[in-house]
C-alpha cells in the first residue's frame, strides 16, 4: 500500500486516477477548492472502492495562504508519501489575482510551494515520485509577467505557466537525486473539465491521461525516470519520453527562474 496525495482531483483524469488507486487499496488523499464538490467526491471514492483509507484537503490553490495551510494538515495526517501528483491546473477563469497571473498561481507557484512543504513527507518514503503536470503548450517565460509586472492572454500565461512548472521539475530532480521526479504532458485536449470549457471539444478520452499518470505514479518501470519530461501525444495508444521546451535545458534560465521564485514567495 502506497500514500499517495493528487492534487485536482475532484474531477477529470485527477478523480480517475484516485478511483483507480483506491480500488487497488491504496492510501489516498485528493484535493479541491470546493467543499461541497471535495465532500461528494470522497463520499464517491470511498463507496466505489471500499476503501476508507482516503482523505479530502481543501484549498484554493490562487491563494498561497490556503496552500501553506493545506501543506500543514498533509504534514499532520500523512507523514509519509510515496507519490505526490500534482495535477491540479486552470486555463480558463472569471476570476482575478490582485498581481501574478492565476495560471502562474495554480500551476506552478501552488506546487512549488505545496511541494517543497511537503519534502520532509515524502523523503520518509523509500522509493518516492513526483509527478509533474505539464503540457504540450510550453512558451517562454516572460520574467516580468512571472512578477505581476505585465499581463499576458490566458493561452500565453498558461503556457509559460507549464514551462515554469516543467523547469522547475528538472530543477528539483537535480536537487533531490533520491526522489523521481518527472514531468508530464498527459494528451492534449483530453475529456476533461478544462478542455471542454476552453475549447468546447476533445481529441481523446481522459482516461488515456489517467492511465498514464497511474503507470508514473506506481509502475515499476518508471521507478528511476527521474528529470525526464513525458509526452503522451506521441503515438497512438501510449506516449514516450521527449524533449520539453529548449528553455528546460538552459541552465541559466532555471537559475533566472528559481531565484525569481524565491524572491517572490520570500515578498
């Protein structure tokens, strides 16, 4: 039995892949903004699975303070994680942040933050995984916009938001060599919540994510994959290992954007 933590998994490939977790018996923790959707959610798993080894946190992940309060309450309840998914993303959103862009608070400050919390969980465990999700929209960082300085269209900032996430990826597998971490463009324009309300159609299932996120998360074959970055558009039925944008491989632009982080989350 693993524990395992999945961020944005009240619907879409990250619930999928809770369910299937669970149905195998596994300690599971998911995560939503929405107390109401998190509480039916759970109710769901657990009835699905059998399973009652499975926990809720809350938290608006545009919200930073919400983050580092999520990461307490892991910290207290799960003290080990053998995988940390963090699928939790936006594209599309009515709402706004007083400065940085919300898709570069969802997707790539709120994991940053959660997960660098959560290290001293996840290193207890003795074959750890994090499970980055990235995209196949990677555009390069706008160092201004990462800042709040400058404002961007929702397309661009999710993109650059992807590739921040990305960067910081093969950052942290360098930083923590005990630990597999690995990025992922899980398909694009899967079934899912986002995609449809963005673009109003999809290309492929979203199981076809969720299955490739299950074989990251426990499979033996990826067990020492770390620092890679995975692209399940290549191909048909599965993906493979590719390049990521050229920027995740310029070591001066990952220390560019680290240091900037740090500044930032420090502010």
């Amino acid at each position: 039995m693993k524990h395992i933590l999945i961020t944005g998994s009240t619907d879409g490939i990250g619930k999928l892949l809770a369910l299937r977790l669970a149905k195998e018996g596994h300690f599971v923790a998911i995560h939503g903004r929405s107390e109401t959707k998190l509480a039916a959610t759970l109710k769901e798993i657990k009835e699905q699975s059998n399973n009652e080894n499975i926990l809720g946190f809350l938290a608006d992940f545009s919200d930073l303070k919400a983050v580092k309060k999520m990461v307490k309450e892991v910290a207290e309840k799960m003290p080990k994680i053998d995988v940390l998914v963090n699928n939790a993303g936006i594209l599309t959103t009515n709402s706004k942040t007083a400065s940085t862009d919300i898709r570069f608070m969802v997707n790539y400050f709120a994991p940053y933050v959660l997960t660098n919390g959560l290290l001293p969980s996840i290193k207890t465990s003795e074959a750890p995984r994090i499970v980055n999700l990235s995209s196949a929209a990677q555009s390069t960082i706008n160092i201004q916009a990462l800042e709040g300085k400058t404002s961007l269209g929702a397309n661009e900032a999710y993109a650059q938001s992807k590739l921040a996430l990305t960067m910081w990826s093969f950052y942290l597998a360098e930083q923590e060599p005990s630990i597999t971490v690995v990025a992922v463009n899980p398909g694009s324009l899967l079934n899912t919540k986002m995609a449809n309300e963005a673009y109003g159609q999809f290309w492929s299932p979203a199981e076809k994510g969720a299955d490739l996120l299950y074989d990251l998360a426990v499979s033996e074959a990826f067990e020492s994959v770390g620092g890679a970055y995975f692209d399940n558009d290549k191909g048909t039925e599965r993906g493979d290992f590719a390049e990521a944008h050229p920027d995740a491989y310029n070591g001066s632009k990952i220390d560019e954007l680290i240091a900037v982080t740090k500044m930032l989350l420090l502010g």
